[in-house]
C-alpha cells in the first residue's frame, strides 16, 4: 500500500465517500479514512446518513406508515382486515438489513472505483498530510496531493437531560427501539422529532413533543408549517411550543421531565425520552494547530463558496461546514471539491438545495420562504393549489395539504416551491430543476403535466400564480 495519494478523504459518510468515489473516477489515486469498524473490525462506510440517520429512518417510516395505513385507512377503501399487529424485531430486522446492503454496496463501488480503504482515526497535520491511528495506537502518516476532511455531525447534549443510552436516548437510540414505548417524550419538536416521533406514534405510542421556540417550524414557510402543524396534531403528535425543559431523572424505570412554559412548571412521565436539539460539528482533535485550519464560531470548518478551508489543498465538505446538515448538500460538495482539483470549474448553486421532513405527509421546500421575501424586500407573487383539489390525491385517499410557489412579481422567476402533503419531496424536486434552468412560474404553466398525478398540484400552483388556476377559484383577476 503507498502511503502517498492525490486525494486523501477524511470520514466515509455521503460526503466524504462520494468524494472518494468520484477523486478515483477522475483518475485521482485516493484513499478514504474512517474509524467506524462494525463488531467483526470490518470498516463500516455512509456514515451518519446510511448507518443511523436517514436510511434506517426512512425505513422505520415506510413500515410505521404502511402499518398505520392497513390500521387506519385501508378500511376507507372497502379492504377489510383484522386489526393489525406489530412486529418490532421485524420491522427493525428489515432496516438493519437495508443499511447492511448499502453499507456493503459503498465498499464494493470502493473496489470498483479503485478507493482505498484505510482504517483509522485521521487528523489533519501541517502540510497538508494526514496521520492515521488505528485501533492499536499505531500512526502512519499519509502523504495527500489533497486532504478533504467529511467527518460529519454529532448529536447536541443539553445539561438538564443527560443522554444515557437506556431511558434518555439520541436519534440513535431512537431507531433501535425493541418495543413500542407507551409514553414517548421528545425534546425537540425539529426535522428527528418529528420523523421519529411520528414513526413511534404511529406504531401507538403517545407522543409529547416539547419544544423551546414559541414558533413551530421556523426555517419553513409559515403557512406551510401552520398547516403542517394542524396536520400533525390530528395524528395524535401532541407538541407543545415555548417550552423549557429544566430537567429530567430515571425514576422506577421511567423518565420523569420537569418543563416550564408561559403557564408555569409542569412535569411528565414518560417511557422513553428521545433528545433531539440539533447536531454539532464533529471538529475536535481532527487537525494539529499548526495545520492552518481554522473554525467558526460554532466550531464548523471555516471555508469559502468551493470549500477551500484556510490551509493550501486542505477542503472540508458535509456536516462539518456551514450550510444545512443534509446528506445530498455535503455530497455535491464532495464532487465540486474533486472536479475543481482536477481543473474543473464546478461550482454549487446554495439557494437551490431542497429539504425534506418525511413525515406523512412530507413537508418539502426550496430556495426563499414568504416571511424571507417579505423580510429581504422583495415583491413577490404566490401561487398556492391545495391537494383536496387534485383528483389524484383524492383517488389515493391522501389529499391534505397544498402546493406554494413564489415567483418574483416582476420577472417571474420562481424564487421558492413549499410543499406539505403526499410525495412533497419528489414534487418539490421538479421546481429544483425548474430553478436550476432559471424557469419563470409561466414556464412551468405552459409545461404538460400528466393526468391524472400528484405533480398537476404543482402545474396548478404556477398557473395560480397569476391567477389563472383551473381546479380552483382564483382569488386574483385573470390578467
Ligand atoms: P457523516 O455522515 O456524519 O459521516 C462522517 C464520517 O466520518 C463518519 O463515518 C465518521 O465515523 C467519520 N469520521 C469522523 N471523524 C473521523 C476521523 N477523525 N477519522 C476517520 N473518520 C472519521 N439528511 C438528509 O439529507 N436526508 C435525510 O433524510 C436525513 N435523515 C437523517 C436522520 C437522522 C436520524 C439523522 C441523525 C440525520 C439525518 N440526515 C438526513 C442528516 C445526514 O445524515 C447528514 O447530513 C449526513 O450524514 C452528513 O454527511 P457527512 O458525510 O458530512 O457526515
Ligand atoms: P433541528 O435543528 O431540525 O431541530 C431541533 C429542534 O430542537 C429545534 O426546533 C430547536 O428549536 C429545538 N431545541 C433546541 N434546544 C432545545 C431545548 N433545550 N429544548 C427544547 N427544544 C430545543 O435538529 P434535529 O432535529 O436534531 O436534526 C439535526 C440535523 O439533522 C438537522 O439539521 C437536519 O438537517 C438533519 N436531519 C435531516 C433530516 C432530513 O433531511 N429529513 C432528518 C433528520 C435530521
């Protein structure tokens, strides 16, 4: 093995194994490293995302919502079944073995692609080198052409819930349940609250969210999170904003939580209490202080637009920068970052990155929200087409929610797409092309869209922009 690479990753996770990947499609000799070693000492690659974040979760999901409609919808369209039970050893059996497959999938396209895999805890040293120690306390250093450091997000601890892994978990602990908990508390009432919250609740659990912000969902379009909120409490999600948890102890084998909120103090007990206030950069003892890196204020990697940190050929990518904590954003940085050492001028369009909440319905947006424009200046219009008016939504038995778009009320440039209801992501997903094309929401008007789909919502809503919907009453006048 030579030590000595054009590309040295830091961390397998989707930003950092993407990277690997396309630096050897490129013809760059690379290596990858990670710490991550599975019970066997065999190197485990995808990170947070693959491993315990959005792959299991999506999972758990998709069989918590599957189970939830054969117990509370399949009757509305005349299928008769006993009431359901759960399996929850199945149902987590199955996951684990879509993460084993994917998992297993990374290091196969390692071996194709001509990725080195090297096995340890990597630190960036002056240079631009990077000394791996492995399990034994060996250290090799690793000569790099170029470093990339992904090595991710942790979870955030606050002090008056200690996680202790039993009764106080982190989204981890949250997608191995081996039983329904009765009672299930969450602090936190953000994007994991929300997912794993919903997948427990439907599974019959009773769920109480407690959440410090008096507003919910704030980074989303108000009206779409004031509708998502109503959708949610009507499953049963009982989330409860202003809230200050004070503190949080294992009594008889429950958690009891003390919380205060406008009304005063209160307390609850609960089986299982899941801890989710954010992620932290995972940047502590990852480079020597001479090796010219240097970190923001909230301990992310300090980069510019193309990811270049402060020290010549040393990039950092993913969770570990600025930016949203998604899998697909620190991805394409991953490849900006590569084609650009290979002398490409790639570059990534950061007002384009959709996010997704996969609750049922999803909630899905893109580029500006209302309360962004409005707060920035700028004159809009909003086109907004609900799902109780597309016939498709109807004939699935899945019509709450509704489809906003908003374009710049001069040049009618779509500046924003917000979607709760069913399929959000993928619809939301059509105005990303459509803004990464530069489409005005006339564009998109003109444009055919199969009958009867989920996707006429999104025609509808362009054509709403300007008043000019044909399943709904406009409320402007036809220009
Ligand atoms: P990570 O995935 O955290 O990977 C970093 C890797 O680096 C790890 O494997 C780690 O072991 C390794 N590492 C760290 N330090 C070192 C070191 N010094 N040496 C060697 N290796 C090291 N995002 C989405 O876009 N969609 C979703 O649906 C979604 N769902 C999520 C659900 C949950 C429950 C959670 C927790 C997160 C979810 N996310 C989702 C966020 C997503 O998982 C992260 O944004 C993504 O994993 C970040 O990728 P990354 O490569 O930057 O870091
Ligand atoms: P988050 O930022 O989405 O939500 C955390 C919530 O906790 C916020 O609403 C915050 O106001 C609240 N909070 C913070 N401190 C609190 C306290 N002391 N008491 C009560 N509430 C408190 O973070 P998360 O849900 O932990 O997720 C972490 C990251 O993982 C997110 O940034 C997200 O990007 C990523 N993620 C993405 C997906 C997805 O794309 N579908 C899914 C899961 C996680």
């Amino acid at each position: 093995m030579s030590d000595k690479y054009d590309v040295v990753v830091i961390g397998g996770g989707p930003a950092g194994y993407v990277a690997a990947i396309k630096a050897a499609q490129l013809g760059l000799s690379t290596a990858c490293v990670e710490q991550w070693v599975d019970d066997k000492g065999k190197v485990v690659l995808g990170g947070t995302c693959c491993n315990i974040g959005c792959i299991p979760s999506k999972a758990l999901l998709d069989s918590s919502h599957k189970f939830a409609e054969a117990r509370d919808r399949f009757a509305h369209h005349g299928i008769e079944i006993e009431s359901p039970s759960i399996d929850v050893a199945a149902m987590q059996a199955r996951k684990q073995k879509v993460v084993t497959q994917l998992v297993g999938g990374i290091a196969g396209l390692f071996k194709h692609n001509g990725v080195t895999s090297i096995i340890g805890t990597g630190k960036v040293i002056a240079g631009a080198k990077v000394e791996v120690t492995d399990a034994a306390g060996e250290q090799t250093v690793l000569e790099a052409g170029n470093v990339i450091v992904a090595a991710g997000s942790v979870p955030v601890n606050i002090p008056p819930a200690p996680v202790d892994n039993e009764y106080i978990i982190d989204s981890t602990g949250a997608l191995e349940l081996e039983e329904v908990p009765a009672r299930l508390g969450v602090i936190g009432a953000g994007v994991i609250g929300l997912e794993l919250g919903s997948v427990w609740r439907r599974l019959g659990s009773e769920v109480v969210m407690l959440e410090a912000l008096e507003e919910f969902l704030p980074m989303m379009d108000q009206q779409i999170a004031k509708e998502a909120a109503k959708i949610f409490k009507k499953q049963g999600l009982d989330i409860r904003l202003g809230t200050r948890v004070t503190g949080a102890e294992v009594v008889d084998g429950a958690v009891q939580v003390t919380y205060s909120n406008a009304e005063g103090e209160h307390s609850e007990t609960f089986d299982k209490l899941i801890v989710a206030v954010g992620r932290k950069p995972r940047s502590e003892e990852l480079f020597s202080s001479d090796s010219g890196i240097s970190l923001d204020e909230r301990g992310f990697i300090y980069v510019n637009d193309f990811c270049e940190t402060e020290a010549p050929h040393v990039y950092a990518i993913g969770d570990i920068v600025r930016g949203p904590m998604l899998a697909h954003k620190g991805s394409e940085e991953g490849i900006m970052v590569v084609e650009r050492i290979a002398g490409k001028q790639t570059q990534i369009n950061y007002d384009c990155i959709p996010s997704v909440i996969y609750t049922h319905p999803e909630v899905a947006a893109v580029g500006k929200t209302e309360q962004e424009l409005k707060a920035e200046g700028v004159d809009y219009k909003a086109g907004v087409f609900p799902f109780a008016a597309s016939g498709r939504a109807l004939a699935a038995d899945d019509s709450e929610g509704m489809v906003k778009l908003l374009a710049d009320a001069e040049t009618d440039r779509i500046l924003g797409c917000h979607v709760v209801g069913p399929s959000a992501a993928d619809l939301v997903q059509q105005v990303v092309i459509a803004m990464e094309f530069g489409s005005s929401a006339e564009d998109l008007a003109l444009t055919v869209f199969g009958h009867p789909t989920l996707s006429e919502a999104v025609h509808e809503a362009a054509l709403a922009v300007d008043g000019h919907a044909i399943h709904i009453a406009n409320r402007k006048k036809r220009s």
